[in-house]
C-alpha cells in the first residue's frame, strides 16, 4: 500500500493506517517469522481466492455445524458458538477496541436451556504469548511428553482436518455438497 498512487484514496489503507501505531502488525516489514506482510493490497488483481465463505457441515447421525470466514472486514474477531442439549455456550473476541465484545475473552458465558436459571460465567484463564496465550500453550502440549497428554490428534484427525478446508473450497466451485471420504479416497 505505501508504494500505491491510489493509497490517498482508499478508505481501506487510510483505515489501516490510523490503526497502525507503535508495534502495530499492521506496519509492513514486521511480519517476525510468519512473513506476514500487512502492506500487500486486498484489491491486487493477482489475488484469485474469496473474501468470505461460509459453510453447513454435516456429520454422521445429527450432530451439524455451521462455520463462516471474512478475510478483510472492519476489525478483526472471533466468536464461536455450541449450541446443544443443555443450552448454548458462547465465547467471542475482537483485536482492538473496536469489536462489539467488549471486555470479551474473558470468560465463556452459558446459557442453560429452556431455564429461569442466569447465564453462568466461567472465567477463562489469561496467558502471556501470541495469539491470546494459545500459542504457548499448543508449544507445550506439542512437546510434552506423550505419555502425559490423552488429547492428541491422530494422523486421520490432521487428515480429515485438512478434507474439511478442502471440501469448503471445492464445494461452491463444484456446486454440491463435497463428503469426506470422497477426498480422502482420492489422499490414500
């Protein structure tokens, strides 16, 4: 964007810029070992994939989730939703301060169903590090002794991770429901 002749003119890198204080990410050239650099622009005619995509994902017998993307919107955030048999647990982040959950990420909220009972607040402990504290923790359950840890994915789960990203890509180029075990047939 600082090498663009439109840059005065786009409200989405005059944007970028107030954002971009002291140690911001936002500042071309700090992309430390990712190799993220935020001064690329959105509108490059280079770029050939969506801004945004949504999904239904169903899984055997009833279970089903529903999971959206937007790769450049207003500010950055995430929010992630269960709802099941004893109500709805929620849990949502913005970057920033100009997310609309404010004070968020402190504590997951439950909404017990069909209750008289108020949400319950169940704090969620604050860690140091990138990524909101989770990037530390993944190190250490990564390199724990695998004695020690019962929660580790198996290949198959790396695998049918991987199917569902591909599937989500496939499915609106395609124009039909992609299943599982049709790309995982294709990977073994």
């Amino acid at each position: 964007c600082r090498s663009c002749d439109e840059a005065s003119l786009c409200a989405y890198q005059q944007t970028r810029e107030r954002k971009a204080g002291p140690g911001s990410h936002y500042r071309a050239g700090e992309g430390g070992y990712t190799g993220y650099n935020p001064d690329a622009c959105i509108f490059d005619s280079d770029i050939d994939i969506e801004d945004t995509y949504a999904s239904v994902i169903r899984y055997d017998g009833t279970t089903m989730a529903t999971f959206s993307v937007n790769f450049s919107s207003p500010f950055e955030q995430f929010r992630v939703v269960f709802n099941g048999t004893r109500g709805r647990l929620e849990y949502g982040y913005a970057f920033g301060k100009e997310g609309s959950y404010d004070g968020a990420g402190k504590a997951l909220v439950h909404y017990p169903l069909f209750s008289q009972k108020p949400p319950e607040v169940i704090p969620v402990v604050q860690r140091a590090g990138g990524h909101g504290g989770a990037d530390p923790a993944m190190l250490e359950d990564i390199f724990t002794d695998i004695a020690q840890n019962t929660c580790r994915a198996s290949s198959k789960d790396g695998a049918y991770a991987v199917a569902l990203g591909e599937a989500m890509w496939r499915s609106p180029k395609e124009h039909r429901p992609i299943r599982m075990d049709e790309l995982l047939k294709e990977w073994y």
